[in-house]
C-alpha cells in the first residue's frame, strides 16, 4: 500500500499522491561494507566495488535477523554529532524541522517568481523544470512531515510535523489555484515553438500540472474558487477525523459482549489469558461465569475463527461491526463535501473527477470491469457457500446436534473454514523457514536476478533514523553505483500510528544540475544527496518501508508468517519501483503514476513470493537451514486458491461500495441528509444482484444494527478509486503468466508443465523494467501495458485495444483469469 497525502500541489498541482521521503546519495563514490560490517568506501570506476560476496548477504540477514551480532546495533542511535533525520542536514530537530517548511516556502515562493516572470521563448522553456522544482521544494519536507507523524516516537517532532503539514498544506491550496502559474504553463504548452522540444516524459508531466490545475477550479468564478478551496479545507479535516474516530478505544456498552468463560476454552491459551487477566467477570445468576469485553480487532479475529457457540459469535460479530457513530458522520460529510467539490469544478461526480485521468477513466468502465469480474467468480461462491454448509451439516450430525435449517451467516464463515482446514489437516507452521532477514536476503537475490540490482545494509549515522529498531538498506547496481535508500521500520510499539504496511516516498529521484536558479540564501543539494552519471547530477530518492511486524522475543530471530512475507514483498514492490523509475522529473517518478496501475509493481512481488522457485533461493529454517519444503508450498497455495472467492467477493464489493458512495446518486443529492444514509447505502449493495450468492444469500447479506463502512480507512486515500488494487492484481496476473511464465505454484509440480519454466528470468525483467518500472508516471499506463504484453503470447487486436485504453480495454482486463483461482 501506499502512504497517501493531499493529492495537490503536492505534485504540484497533485504533488502528493503518496507521502514521500528523502534519501543520501554519495558522490563519486559508493559506499560498501567491509567483511568486518565496517563502512568503507570505493569509487564507483573500481570495477570490484560490488562484487557480490557472501559477507554481504550474511551482514544483510543479520542485521535483522541478529543486530547484536554486527557493527549495526543501536550504539550509534543517540551517540555522536547528529547528521540529521534521514542525512537531511536541516531536519537535525523539531526546531530546524519547522525551519526547514519556512526555508521550502520561500524556495517556492522564489520559483513562482520566476514562473510568472518569464517572458521570452527561452524562459517559457524552463517553465515546466521550474514548476516540477518547485513541486520537489514542497515534497522534501512536507512528505518527511507525514511519516515523522506517523512513526516518530518524540511528541515534540510529532507536534512539529503536524504544524508544518498544516501550514504548508494551505500553502499548497494557493498554489494549485494560481490563475498567473496556470496562465503560464498554457502559454508554454500551446507554444509549438517550445512545446515541440518536449520529450515524452517532460509533455507528461506538463500535461499532469494541466490536468490538476483545471481540476482545481482554475477556471472558477472568485465566489465559486472561495467555494472550491473552503471545500477543499473541510475535506482535509473530515478525513482526519474519520480516521481518528476510528481509532478511538469503543468502550460503550453497545460494544461489549459478555461470553461464558468457558466458551473461551478454544481459543489459544495465550489468547485466553490475555482475555481474562485484561477484562471484567462476574457470576450470572445460574452461577455462570462471564467475562465482559470490548469488542475490537484482537478478539473479533479469534472468537469468530475458533468459538463453537454460534451466538457468542453472532453477538461478538455484531458489536464489532457496528463501529463507531462518530466515524460514520465523519464519513457521511466528507463524502458529501467531495461531491459538492466535484461538482464545483463541473463534474457529475467524485467518482467522474478522480477517474478523470486513471487507466479506468470513468465510473462506467469500472463498473463494466466489476461487473466482468463478479460473472466469473459467481460459480466459485457458490461453490465455496455449498462447502462450508455442507461442513457444517456434517459436523452437527457427528456431534449428535439439531441439524440447522438456517443459512450461513458472516459470523460463521471464519469458524467453518476453519472446521474445514482442519478436517484436511492443519499445515504446520512455517514462520521458521521465514526470519526476516532471510526474507530481506531472498528479495535481494530476486531484485539482482531480475533487474542486476541488490540491497546491501549500511550503518545509519547518528540522529538519522528515529527508532533503533529501524535499518537502513542501500540499493545499489552491478555498476556499483547507488540508486538510493531504503529504510525499514517493521516492527509494532505503541509509538507508531496503525497505517498497516505502507511505502513512504521521502525522496523522489529528480535531476538537479539543470535546476532553475534562484537568489536568496536557500539550502542546496550537499554531496551526500546526489549522485554523478554520465555528466548529470541526479536528486536519489529514499522510501521508508512501515510493517507491523511482532517484536522478536529475546534469542529468537524475527520470524514471519506466509502473509508477512507477501506483505514485505509488496512493499519491497513499492520501493524498487521507486529505486528504477528515474526518468528525471519528480512530478512522475517511481510511484508518482495513476493510482489504478501504482499497485501494479507490488502486487506482482506477491506472485513471486509464492513461487516455489524463488523461495528455493531464502526460505529455509533459521535453526538447521533445512530448506521449506516444496510440498507444504503447493499445500498451501492450494488452500489459499481454495478460499480466494472469499477475498474476491471482499474486495469487489468494497470496490462497489467506494463507487457508489462517490457516484451522484447518494443521499445528499436525493434531500436525505439524514445520518445513517452510508448504512441505508451499504444495505442496498449487498442486495446487488451482482454480489448475490444462489447457494446461500445470507453469507454475504447485510447484518441489520451493523456500520461496516466506518471502519473502510482506503476511502479516504482511495476515494473512488479502490477497485485500483483488484485491477492490478488481474493485470499482475497476467503479467505473471505470460512475461515471466510464472510456476503457478497452486498446480502440483507433476502437473506444472513445463518443469524447468522460472520467473528468475533476466529477460523478462528486464522487459518490465523498460515498459512499466523505468517510466514512473511519465508514459499512458495503457500504453506500458500493451508494450509489456506484447510479446507473441496476447493477440494483436487486444493489444491494439489495451494501447487505447478505451471501454473495450477495460472488458478485456474483466475477461482476464481472475487472480488466484
């Protein structure tokens, strides 16, 4: 997943897509780690600077996997001079933080001169440059700003953070509704004099500054740009609530369940302790004993997987789904204002305006792609509805109980699919064949076979990283240069806010030798930020990688389940997308790409975290070494290909809800500001004829007295445009099976066809690093879709209709092979 931020100037007029990080560059020269984990450094022209030793990936598994053992523990954390958050010279404290927002400020203040002041073809020439400089200026403090409010254990650099976001975010707001830079990137671009020097990716990025200034209401009236940009505030501040009645502690009592004590008997003892010694009991009046608890996160996942009383979980299912009242009229108004907003600069909808310029382009062709999809996958409901009650019926006669005649509910689909694995055979755990740092080397070696680069771990300096737990991995290539950092935080403590996982760009790639001069006294790119090639200094990027990760117990590596690892591999897809999309602009490197295709790298990371030929290359037992073995990997995926309608159906109705929700048919167009519409809403889509399942129509129904919607975080970071992750996973499918040949590791190995097929292929990769990864966002995805597919395996005509990107592209991705089944 991707971190997000306001999507508007920051990308100038949509400068923050994603929060974004920043990142050290050495120049002329790379630094390496000895055989002793001690920093040395070597000129990038020695052409033994990286040969791969085996040092080095010992010294990167260790680092995670036992810290102590090298030169990176956490003495360096607090002893020193401090170099600054991230080697950013001027974030050294929440003081010169804050300085550093007033330093950017007057930066862009000093660009917007410039833009508003050229006045020949040569000076209309940089207008572009200086635009995507000035969108650079903002992001290098404002997106550090977002993970340090994330992530950082001081309240002093929390309270800074929170105060420069705020100021620069109003900033941004003038920005994007300038009429004189709007006025000046016209002349520019309808300039065919100048516009016909354009390269490719330099008329995208212009065509990006276009498109979301005009979306900005550039061309409103004052009263109506007034309008806009209070819109546009109250927006900003409903989505922060959302999101923090969200996480507010529910302790009333429509959110407490009392469960017999002996109803806890089956879940994990460790559970039940914890459940007993956190929460209240008392005596029934026949003589029952009963414990009293809050229905969150933790003990819904265990009470609806492992408890035998169906009431206990009807009644734990309820509580818990019936989420928070606050979140909801958080909810109910920030979609309203977003429609209002919508509306404001003559769009029909939410959903019209953000699909303007994505790969789906409107409501309409999303819903043909849904649609195509929920065709495909009925059978498999079905299916899957029949099992678990046929699983359930067997188990009540076995057990001698009155058969149920009733249908089967939400609350009860966790609990038999469990039932149901078990009658099959639990699968041992396999988290010992998964430390992390076996996890971070085993990605290294697929990063290196398939694009010729690899992570190497390198020593933070002081006052650089804000947490000892976090590690810092540089990326570097076979010509031994550095293509920029990587920082992982992966582990949970109370000090980090609950994002899940996430990729924080602090840094995007950028060159900087051309950049537009400026007078004032205003900090500069120093030699550990850039890197030199082939007579051009380029800005490296940095990302910060955000798991949470259980905490290793004392002598025990950290060790990951099967889910941890796809997650990792993800966001690792996040980062190398980053690492390789340099095309030169900020405004569309790495992940700055349509929010439908920017899941697409990551997603086909988790392909390859379940290929048995790739995790023949890490996954082995941190005790013995014993490697995983094969057959546990086809059980598993079998399993996983087993229940995959379930996750389908999750995430095309969550996709279907976020539409509907940003369409032009919600409550408040229809004089219905009652609260509650997004429940009446949420009723009618489970009603959908689309997401009907023949077999059983309860296991999917709508559960009365329930607000699942208060608890859907991705409609403030994707507001109608959610169905992006589903798109892509079809589109990684595809990718998987005819770019890299994947192994299709769910068919058992006699089954496979070809035996010797890998997805390790270096030609492979490197085709998707020149038609998808190398771009960012500076190509039509479209068009990088159909580049990449073309290779004899898609027949031409779809390519020709892929390329266009039309309805009849959108059809053909819903006919694809729906992923995983």
């Amino acid at each position: 997943m991707l971190a997000s931020g306001p999507r508007r100037l920051h990308r100038l007029s949509a400068l923050l897509t994603q929060a974004h990080f920043r990142t050290r560059i050495w120049s002329g020269c790379t630094a390496i780690l000895d055989t002793a984990g001690r920093r040395r450094l070597q000129t990038s022209s020695s052409a033994a600077a990286h040969e791969v030793t085996r040092e080095d990936e010992v010294l990167l598994r260790d680092v995670f996997d036992l810290p102590s053992r090298t030169t990176l523990g956490s003495k360096w954390f607090h002893q020193g001079t401090p170099t600054g958050l991230l080697m950013e010279a001027r974030f050294l404290s929440p003081e010169s933080f804050r300085k550093a927002g007033r330093e950017a400020v007057a930066e862009a203040d000093a660009l917007t001169k410039k833009v508003l002041a050229a006045r020949s073809t040569s000076e209309k020439r940089y207008i572009i440059k200086c635009l995507d400089q000035l969108s650079d200026a903002l992001c290098r403090v404002m997106d550090v700003a977002e993970l340090v409010r994330q992530v950082h254990p001081d309240s002093n650099w929390q309270e800074a953070a929170e105060a420069i976001y705020g100021e620069m975010f109003e900033y941004m707001n003038g920005l994007n509704t300038h009429v004189g830079l709007y006025s000046k990137l016209v002349e520019a671009m309808d300039d065919p004099q100048i516009s016909r020097d354009f390269g490719p990716v330099e008329r995208e990025v212009a065509l990006s500054f276009r498109r979301d200034f005009e979306r900005s209401g550039i061309h409103l009236s004052e009263s109506a740009h007034s309008r806009f940009v209070a819109l546009s505030s109250s927006i900003h501040d409903l989505s922060r609530d959302f999101l923090r009645n969200q996480s507010l502690l529910v302790s009333s009592e429509s959110h407490t369940v009392s469960i017999p004590v002996d109803q806890l008997r089956s879940l994990p003892s460790q559970v039940t302790m914890e459940i007993l010694q956190s929460s209240p009991s008392h005596k029934c009046s026949d003589g029952t004993t009963v414990v009293d608890v809050v229905a969150d996160d933790f003990l819904a996942q265990y009470i609806l997987r492992d408890c035998e009383d169906q009431k206990v979980r009807e009644n734990v299912y309820k509580a818990w789904q019936r989420g928070s009242s606050k979140a909801v009229e958080s909810l109910e108004g920030l979609l309203e204002d977003r429609l209002k907003l919508a509306q404001t600069v003559g769009f029909g909808s939410f959903a019209h305006m953000t699909l303007d310029d994505k790969m789906a382009r409107s409501p309409d062709h999303v819903d043909e792609f849904l649609r195509g999809l929920a065709t495909q996958a009925r059978p498999q409901w079905d299916t899957l509805a029949r099992s678990l009650r046929h699983t359930r019926d067997h188990s009540q006669r076995i057990s001698k109980r009155s058969t149920s005649t009733t249908g089967m509910f939400p609350w009860d689909r966790d609990f038999w699919v469990g039932q149901q694995q078990m009658e099959h055979g639990a699968l041992p755990a396999m988290s010992h064949y998964f430390s992390l740092g076996r996890v971070v080397l085993g990605l290294s070696r697929v990063f290196k076979n398939l694009y010729g680069v690899e992570l190497r771990a390198a020593t933070p300096q002081p006052g650089e990283i804000w947490h000892p737990e976090v590690r810092k991995l540089e990326v570097v290539d076979e010509e031994g240069q550095l293509l920029g950092l990587v920082y992982c935080d992966v582990f949970s403590r109370n000090s980090k806010a609950h994002v899940g996982a996430a990729h924080f760009t602090a840094r995007c790639a950028r060159r900087v030798d051309d950049d537009i001069k400026i007078p004032g006294d205003i900090p500069g790119h120093s030699n550990q930020t850039v890197v030199e090639r082939n007579g051009q200094r380029f800005q490296l990027p940095v990302v910060v990688l955000i798991c949470n990760f259980s905490a290793p117990t004392t002598g025990v590596p950290p060790l990951l389940s099967w889910s941890n690892v796809e997650t990792i591999f993800h966001e690792m897809g996040h980062a190398m997308h980053s690492m390789l999309g340099q095309n030169g602009f900020h405004n569309v490197a790495g992940t700055r790409c349509p929010i439908d295709f920017v899941e697409l790298p990551s997603v086909l990371m988790e392909h390859f975290a379940r290929s048995p030929q790739v995790l023949a290359l890490f996954a082995s037992h941190y005790k013995t070494g014993a490697p995983l073995p094969r057959d546990l990997i086809y059980k598993r995926a079998a399993q996983r290909r087993q229940y995959a309608a379930l996750d389908l159906h999750a995430q095309l109705f969550m996709s279907a809800l976020d539409q509907r929700y940003h369409s032009a048919t919600h409550g408040i167009t229809q004089g219905d500001k009652d609260p509650g519409w997004t429940t009446r809403m949420l009723a009618e889509i489970h009603n959908d004829p689309m997401f009907h399942c023949s077999a059983d129509r309860t296991l999917f129904g709508h559960v009365d007295g329930t607000r699942w919607q208060s608890r859907f975080t991705h409609l403030v970071g994707y507001g109608a445009s959610y169905y992006s992750y589903l798109f892509d996973r079809v589109l990684a499918g595809q990718i998987w099976d005819r770019v890299f040949q994947g192994d299709r590791p769910f068919l058992q190995q006699e089954n496979a066809g070809n035996a010797n097929a890998t997805p390790l292929s270096r030609d492979a990769g490197e085709r998707f690093n020149k038609e998808v990864l190398c771009w960012g966002g500076g190509r039509n995805p479209w068009e990088s879709l159909a580049a990449v597919l073309n290779n004899g395996k898609t027949p031409p005509r779809e390519i020709e209709d892929i390329a266009k990107g039309s309805k009849a592209a959108m059809r053909i991705v819903g006919s694809w092979r729906l992923p995983d089944m």
